[in-house]
C-alpha cells in the first residue's frame, strides 16, 4: 500500500506497447481479493492496511488511468479505454459497495475518454456526454456491452441514479442497447427487483430500454404530438389531440416470435407498477402509454389498459368509502360479547351521529365537500375525443361553501374516474390503429367496467360512459373488421356485452340492438349468419336475475329465429354437416319457451322437433367430416328431448303443465 503510488505514477511513464491494464487490472484484483480475505476472516486491521485501502487506492487508481489518458491520447484504442474503466468499476463494487459518486464518476470519465479516442473531444475531467456518438468497432461494442451490464448485477434500478449511465449507453448503436435493456429488465422482473416508483424513475428507465420495444427513427407521443401541435397553430388551426401509433400494415408485419420475450417482460413489467398515492399511479401510466405507443408491438399497450381499469376501481373506493349505515351492518356481524362492551360508546356517540346526519340532509344536493378555505375540485376534461355527455347540477360557489368544515371527507384527488376512462379510451384508441379487433374487445371491456360502477349507484356519472365505449366498439366494427371469421368472434362479443350491461337505458339499448342484427345479416357464411341471428333473438327478450324480464320484443325475437331457420334450411340443403343448427335452434325455442315468450309457442318447438327427427332419418353424409358432425348433432337433439321429458315430470306443476303442451313422440330418443 505504501509503495502503490510510487508504482502507479511510472504507469503512464511506460513505453506504448507495454499494455498498462494487464498490470493496473492484477494489482486492483490483489487488492480486492486481499480486502475480501480480511472482511471474511474478521481480523483485526493491523497497521490500518484496510482502512488505508478505503480511503486511498482508488482515488491513486482513477488519477492513473487519467493519466494514462493523457499521455498516450489518441494512441489507447477505445477497447482498452474501455477495458480500464471495467476494471476500476468492478474494484470499486467490490472494495467500496455503494459509493454511487465513484461509479458515476468512472462512466464520466469513460464517456469522456471515447470520445478523445474517436477524435472528438479532449478529456478534462467528467463533463456531460456530447451528442454525436463516437465510432465503434465491434470488440470495442462487445466491451461496453460488458461495462454496462456490470452495475446492474448488482444496483438494478439504481442505475438511474448514475447521471452518466445513459450518457455511455448513447455511445452504443441503437441495436446493441437492446441486450443492456434486456439485462435491465430481467433484473426487475425476472430476478425481483424493485420497479419505478415515480413517474421520473419510470421516464428515465424506459429511456434506457427503448431499444426493446421500438425502433430508433420513432418518436415518442408527447414529442410528437407538440410537434404537431405547433405546426398546426403557425396555420392558424387550433390542435386536436390525435392518437399516434403503428398503423394496422406495420402492426400486422412486426409481429413474430422473436419480439414475443420482448411483449413479455415489457407487459410484467407495466403490471408491476403500483403507488400509493392514485394520482402519481396515473401519471406513472400516462409515462407509460407516452412511450410504448410507438412500440414495434402494438399489442404492448394492452396491460396498460387493465392496469387503469383496476385504477378506477381504486379511485372509485376512496371517492365512495362505505357509509356509516353499512359500517353499523358489518358491527352486528360482531359477537355479542364485544357488542355488549361497547354499548355505552356506541350511546355516547349517537347524538354526534345524529347531528351530522342532520347537517348532511340539510346540505344542497351534489354540493362538494370542502375543508376550510379550499376550493370545489373542477370536475370534467375539456377537449378529449371520448365525448361523456353526463348531466351534472351545477355545483354551489366557493362563497357558498366557503369555511364549511367536514372532518370525515376523503383527500381530494386530482385523477378522477372520469379521467381515467378518458384516458382509456385515447388509449384503446390507439391500439386499435394496429389491432382492430383487440381494440373491439378493449372497449367492450372498458364499457362493462364503467356499468359495474354505474350499477353501484352512479348510474348517471358511469351510464352514458359505458354507453359511449360501446358505440365506439361499434363503430370500429363497422369501420375496420373485414375479415368474416373475425366478425363472427367480435358480434358474439358485442351481443355478450350488451346482454351483460345492467346501467343502459331503454333508449340506448334500442339504438344498439338493431345494428347488432344487421351485422349478423350481413355476414358472409350462411351458417354464421344463421347462429348469430338466433343470438340476436335474446337481445329482443332479455332476461335478468330471479328470470327478470328486463327488455322485451317479443315479436322480433321470434322474427330472428324464424330468419335463422330459413338460413339453417339453405346451409343444410348445402351440406348435411349443418344440420347442427336446427338443433342449436331448437335450444333457443325451448329457452324462449320456459322464460315464457309470448310470441314462442309450443307448437314451434313440437314442428321443430319433428323436422328435425326428418333430417336425421334422411339426410345423407357426403364425407367423413359430414358423418362426425351429423353424429354431434343427433346426441344433443337427444339431450335437449330429454331434458323437455324431465319438465314435464317436475314437481313444479307450472313448469310440468306448461311444458306438456309440447308434444314429443318418445321414440325421438335414441
């Protein structure tokens, strides 16, 4: 230790072909190993040798390496620049463990002396990276490959805070940064590392893996957008805020199984991401959409998606916290024991309660609650493409509510739900760009969100919402979705979804059912038509909980189902193979029937029944695949014959008497 400096100061003294690291990097690992020896034996420091150590080596180390820089300049190649700031960073790892100004310091200094390698600048010191990258050979790529991926073993997402990290990855060419940002995110989600926390944490860490998902030319959303944004001004327009992203030809041709890992890690990561505080998990969402819109991948935008709507659930408990009735329901749950101790608390407070459900009752209807000297939260986005027709009783003044005090209000957030269904939909909305029908089952999704909390009793705020998401999964349908096995699979969808929605009014649900229907009749294959029509005909009777008849028209849903016979007709005379649908028919008329149709009648399932025991006695297999699907269709003919038979024996005697005007002949089952 004492003689070190002595040793170093030659270093740069030495002739060019002596090769200085060899020597520099096996006295750093002597000393690194000596320091490991002695930590792990647990000896007493004699003479101070480790404490020397700490405070001197590698200050004498980095101040000989600069001169080495400095005496032999554009002579040292930028593999062996490289090689050195390697081995002075692993020393510093390894005998000073989270000293992040040293690290920092050797990725400076190493940006630095590449570009004195490639002729661009002199090295003075750690100054900030300059813009053009230097030139690199591919040994000397292969090495900051190393350099870089040496602190994440063991800082992970630490590295963000070393200002010069991503001022030495810039010094790689664009496809080679992919590995370091493959290496980063396996440290946070393969090896269980702690992802961003911040919205600045997430924006500096995705700087450093956009390599993984997007391509170098792309530019990020809210870049371009701003771009756009004043262009449009200097010509006298105001902006509007467009959704960028891979068209639906680039979406479709970056698809394949080598950026399926990339998918992967990039979507566990966006799951991962979670704070406290609802407001900075938007925002950290909003960094997220900013930059992964321009992904080779569309489909990476998907778990951003799921990640808001279980954010809306969030922020939709703490904008409504159980009320004080509901919290007295759960105490009777509680044992008679503790009731009884806390009987005289629960007395004492009453008259409290009492005089604050006064004062509430006395309130002005959707007045804000305020504390002191606040302000009402503005509620509502201007100027976004989701157009939420919500009618709102215009909120008191300030002066109304000014000095009003209300102890048990929940802290005011900035991020609504509203605000977050808006932000869903810009989202879906440029996915859908690249994926038409992902974005068809997205905004389904969204919509069937927004009617679980209109269903619990915001049904004016959440209705027209999920009203809204559901006409524009229609008019992406009819815009975009061309292919005839995708419309089969989007219209079962949409007839689902619109089943399912508990919060849409009578009007709106009669504006949609009938584009439903007409995209059944428009579907290329007879057979599908036909099973979509009949699907159709549910959409004309619906029935909810406790066989609750929530809409009815009765008339039209018999009108599908006699279209879809016609159609069921054409596609068997075709081929035997499709006399499955008349029996798929005939399970639509019995469920009609026992929900008590008026318009389904017995004598329709009797003729239906019996035309079909005629096809299945005459029609003739024209191949093997024909003689499978006759045999599929004749074993559930037989199972639904046998469950009318179980009817009419039920111990219900409306049920056995209503279904014993259906005539069957025994010998239909086989």
């Amino acid at each position: 230790i004492e003689t070190l400096s002595i040793l170093l100061a030659v270093c740069p003294k030495l002739r060019d072909k002596v090769n200085i690291r060899t020597i520099l990097q096996s006295l750093m690992d002597r000393l690194a190993n000596y320091y490991a020896d002695e930590e792990l034996l647990d000896e007493q420091d004699t003479n101070q040798v480790k404490q020397a150590m700490a405070t001197d080596s590698f200050p004498m180390f980095e101040e000989c390496v600069q001169n080495v820089y400095n005496a032999r300049g554009p002579k040292l190649t930028s593999k062996e620049v490289i090689r050195l700031q390697t081995a002075l960073l692993n020393f510093s790892l390894k005998c000073y463990p989270g000293n992040m100004e040293q690290l920092n310091k050797c990725l400076g200094v190493c940006v630095n002396a590449l570009h004195q390698a490639s002729n661009a600048i002199p090295v003075e010191g750690t100054v900030a990276a300059v813009p053009v990258a230097p030139k690199l050979d591919d040994a000397s790529i292969a090495e900051l490959q190393k350099l870089l991926s040496i602190p994440l073993e063991s800082l992970a997402l630490r590295v963000l805070e070393l200002h010069h990290y991503s001022d030495l990855l810039a010094c790689l060419p664009w496809e080679h940064r992919r590995d370091v940002g493959m290496a980063m995110l396996h440290s946070i989600v393969i090896s269980g590392g702690s992802p961003p926390k911040t919205p600045q944490e997430l924006e500096d860490f995705f700087n450093i893996v956009a390599p993984v998902f997007r391509e170098e030319q792309a530019v990020p959303h809210q870049e371009r957008t701003e771009r756009t944004s004043a262009l449009l001004q200097g010509l006298g327009v105001s902006a509007t805020q467009e959704s960028f992203g891979p068209t639906r030809e680039e979406g479709a041709t970056m698809e394949g199984p080598e950026l399926q890992e990339e998918v992967n890690l990039v979507s566990k990561l966006i799951h991962m991401l979670d704070h406290e505080d609802t407001d900075v998990a938007f925002e950290m969402l909003v960094v997220a959409r900013n930059q992964l819109c321009m992904a080779r991948v569309g489909s990476t935008l998907v778990p951003i998606v799921f990640s808001a709507l279980r954010l809306a659930d969030r922020i939709y408990q703490q904008e409504n916290p159980p009320k004080e009735e509901e919290k007295a329901q759960e105490s009777i749950s509680e044992p008679m024991e503790a009731k009884q101790d806390s009987k005289e608390e629960i007395e004492e407070q009453a008259p409290a309660a009492s005089e604050k459900r006064v004062a509430e009752e006395t309130k002005a209807p959707n007045e804000p609650v305020v504390e002191e000297g606040g302000e009402a939260p503005e509620t509502g986005n201007k100027n976004t493409d989701l157009q939420l027709t919500v009618d709102r009783d215009k909120a008191p003044s300030n002066e109304a509510v000014h000095g009003t005090v209300v102890a048990q209000s929940p802290v005011e957030k900035s991020v609504s739900c509203r605000k977050v269904f808006v932000f869903l939909q810009k989202t879906i909305a440029m996915l859908a760009k690249s994926n038409p029908e992902l974005g068809v089952r997205l905004y389904l999704q969204t919509a069937a969100t927004a009617d679980a909390l209109a269903t619990l009793g915001k049904r004016d705020e959440f209705g027209p919402i999920m009203y809204e998401l559901i006409s524009q999964a229609f008019t992406l349908y009819e815009d975009e979705i061309g292919d005839s096995k995708a419309q089969s699979r989007n219209i079962k969808l949409l007839i689902g979804t619109l089943l399912a929605c508990r919060a849409m009014s009578n009007e709106e649900y009669e504006s949609l059912i009938p584009k439903a229907a007409q995209y059944s009749a428009k579907l290329l294959k007879k057979p599908d038509q036909c099973q979509m029509v009949a699907l159709c005909a549910h959409l004309f009777y619906r029935t909810g909980e406790n066989d609750g008849i929530m809409y009815q028209n009765p008339k039209r849903a018999l009108e599908c189902l006699q279209r879809a016979l016609k159609l069921a007709d054409a596609s068997t005379t075709a081929s035997a193979s499709y006399v499955y649908l008349f029996v798929d028919l005939l399970d639509h008329y019995v469920y009609f029937f026992e929900k008590e149709n008026p318009s389904i009648i017995e004598k329709y399932v009797t003729g239906l029944a019996a035309l079909i025991k005629e096809h299945l006695k005459t029609l003739t297999p024209m191949a093997i695949g024909d003689a499978a699907s006759i045999n599929d269709a004749r074993a559930h003919f037989d199972e639904i014959l046998r469950y009318i038979q179980r009817q009419k024996e039920s111990s219900v005697a409306a049920v056995s008497a209503r279904f014993s005007l259906i005539q069957c002949d025994p010998n239909f089952v086989n």
